[in-house]
C-alpha cells in the first residue's frame, strides 16, 4: 500500500507518471477542457475543492521547482486571495505570465486537475524537480 496523503487513485496515477522537468496544471472549474491531455476532474461543488488546497496536498509528496501563473490573476484578485496563493506557493520560483502565454503551455503538460475553485485566474502550472 502506499504510503502518501493523497487517496484518490486518478490524481495518485496522474502524479506517478509526471518525471523531471514535466508538467502538470491544477485548474478552476472554469478552466477550457484540453482533448489531447489527460484531466482528472476532482470538483464536487463551488470552491470544493480549492486551487489551494490540492496545491498543499501535492506539495506532501511532490518536488516542484517552478509555477507559472497568469499574470491576469494578480489584477483580477484581492491581496487577501493574491497571499493566499503565495504562501502555498512558498519556495516554488513562480512566473506570472499573460494568460495567452499561459494556456501555450497547457498542451505540454503530463495533465490537468480541475477542481472546483471560482477565483479568477486560478490555474497554476508546476514544474516537477
């Protein structure tokens, strides 16, 4: 059995297959469906669960050494929801890039997680160690 925090066997199958250097985004529930990359659609309500909150249980067993962010999410956002994200983004180098740029490198990723956040620009690229 293994030995990790996160239980749900689609994200646990996601994750194992993400190597150096590979990809992988957490979105919200609004994020554009992308056909030719695997989603692992984990919402359930709104807000349930969050960007954040998936973020702090991938980080547990996930080396990321860089994020990239869309630049719109910073002027779209209070500083309440902005520090909220940086500080689960602690320690990971992060990028805030014009959303066009952003959703380039979308079809480079091993997957994407939905989940079920509303906050404005809330997808998060990471880049695994």
């Amino acid at each position: 059995m293994l030995n990790t925090k996160i239980i749900n066997p689609g994200l646990l199958s996601l994750l194992a297959r993400v190597r150096h250097t590979n990809t992988f985004v957490i979105a919200d529930r609004g994020f554009p469906f992308w056909p030719q990359i695997e989603t692992v659609d984990i919402s359930l309500t709104d807000d349930v669960p969050t960007v954040v909150q998936v973020l702090a249980a991938v980080k547990l067993d996930f080396l990321a050494v860089q994020a990239f962010m869309a630049r719109e999410f910073l002027e779209q956002n209070t500083e309440a929801t902005r520090s909220k994200f940086a500080q689960a983004l602690q320690g990971i180098p992060t990028t805030h890039e014009p959303h066009v740029e952003f959703k380039k490198r979308v079809p480079g990723a091993i997957g994407l997680i939905r989940t079920g956040d509303t906050v404005q620009y809330a997808n998060v690229i990471l880049v695994s160690g």
